[in-house]
C-alpha cells in the first residue's frame, strides 16, 4: 500500500514539492554558510518524494541528547530558514494540500502536505525515521515520562 501511495503521490505532485525542496537546498548550498541547511533540504526532499512509510522526527528524540541542530543554534538557524525559505514551501505545501482537498480521494495527500508544510517551518534537528522507529521512540518517550512522573 506504501508504494502505490508513493507512487501517485509523486506522479500527482509529489515531484514539484520535491523539487522545490532540493531548489532552496541548492540555493544554500551554493552560499557555502547555508550547508546545514542545505544538508536539510536534500533530506526532507528525498522525504517529500516518497513520503508514505516515514516520519520526521526531532533528532533529539532519536540520539537520547542535543546536538549543534537541537540546541540554541538550531533554533537560531530555524529562525533564518523560517524567512528566507520556510514560508515559501510551507505556502506552496498548504497550496498543493487545498488542491488535493478539493478532490475527495485527494484528502490523504492532502494531509500529507499539511505535515510537510510544519516541517517546512523549523527543519534543523529534524530526521526522517521509518513509521515503525518512530512508533518505538515515541512508546519510550512516554515509557519515560510515566516514569518520571512516579
């Protein structure tokens, strides 16, 4: 069932959001400061290619400890992302979404490019993880706040 979503995902659509990912990636990449971000880019276009089966997760949930992506940095480099290119594909996500709306059989993909227009906001110490590790992260995340709480 993944594939054939992934498949007319990226046949109706997927491909232009893709793009646009790897384009702003390119973008930074070719700043040489932007290389953090454009490391993000590459990964979450891969991502928004074939977008059924994964999840983005924080990196910090999935490495148990913060690093320079997770920290103050992280937020500081969300924060010129979120201005420079974040809104931009959270638009073009949100736009792509209300089309697939529109057509009930639609709503899926739509959902789908709801999720990405979030992500497409604060990417730095984001990963993208198969459905199943992050179900397992999760169940231990609240494994440790019940403990925690005790």
């Amino acid at each position: 069932m993944r594939l054939l979503g992934n498949v007319l995902w990226f046949l109706l659509g997927g491909v232009f959001m893709g793009l646009s990912w790897w384009f702003f990636g390119v973008i930074a990449l070719l700043t040489i400061v932007g290389i953090p971000w454009a490391k993000a880019c590459f990964v979450i276009g891969q991502f928004t290619f074939f977008p059924f089966g994964k999840e983005s997760i924080s990196r910090k949930s999935l490495h148990q400890k913060e690093d320079i992506g997770t920290g103050t940095l992280g937020l500081i480099g969300n924060v010129f992302w979120f201005v420079f290119a974040g809104i931009w594909l959270a638009i073009g996500h949100i736009m792509s979404a209300i089309a697939c709306f529109v057509t009930i059989i639609g709503i899926p993909f739509a959902i789908q490019h709801l999720k990405l227009a979030l992500i497409s906001l604060a990417p730095i110490g984001q990963t993208i993880v198969d459905k199943e590790v992050a179900a397992v992260i999760r169940q231990k995340e609240a494994e440790d706040f019940v403990e925690q709480s005790r």
